[in-house]
C-alpha cells in the first residue's frame, strides 16, 4: 500500500452546526491528516510559548519605567 493512500485513509473529520434563530444557520467542516495535526500543534504551542516571552519582557519593561520615574529627580 502507497504511503498517499494509507494517509487519505488515516484523515481525521470533525462536522459542525449551528443555528442562531431563524435566519442564520452555520455549518463547518473540517478533516485533517496526521501530518497535519501535528502541524497545528506545533503552531500552537509556537504561538503561546511567544506569548508568555511578550508578555514577560512587557512587564520588564513597565518596571523598568516605574523605576526610572523613581529615580529620576526634578530640579525646583
């Protein structure tokens, strides 16, 4: 068996509907293979460990400021 055919085989399906009153129906779907599964968790996982450097250096930076406002002294 080819590898392309054992990976169609192999795909993940996932199936969605919703309805919102009487006008507005929505439907989704979607199917992933595992080489793509993979791929959306490593683009996660890349998107939140980014996150929490952001937000660290963001936080240094604000006490950076606040002590710099501390120091700093203004003439009278």
């Amino acid at each position: 068996m080819s590898l392309s055919k054992r990976l169609s085989k192999d795909r993940q399906t996932a199936r969605a509907s919703v309805r919102l009153g009487q006008w507005v129906e929505l439907d989704a779907r979607t199917d992933f293979s595992p080489a793509g599964l993979v791929a959306v968790g490593v683009l996660v996982s890349g998107i939140l460990l980014s996150t929490s450097v952001l937000v660290a250096a963001a936080g240094r930076a604000k006490a950076r400021r606040i002590e710099a406002r501390r120091d700093r002294s203004l003439p009278r």
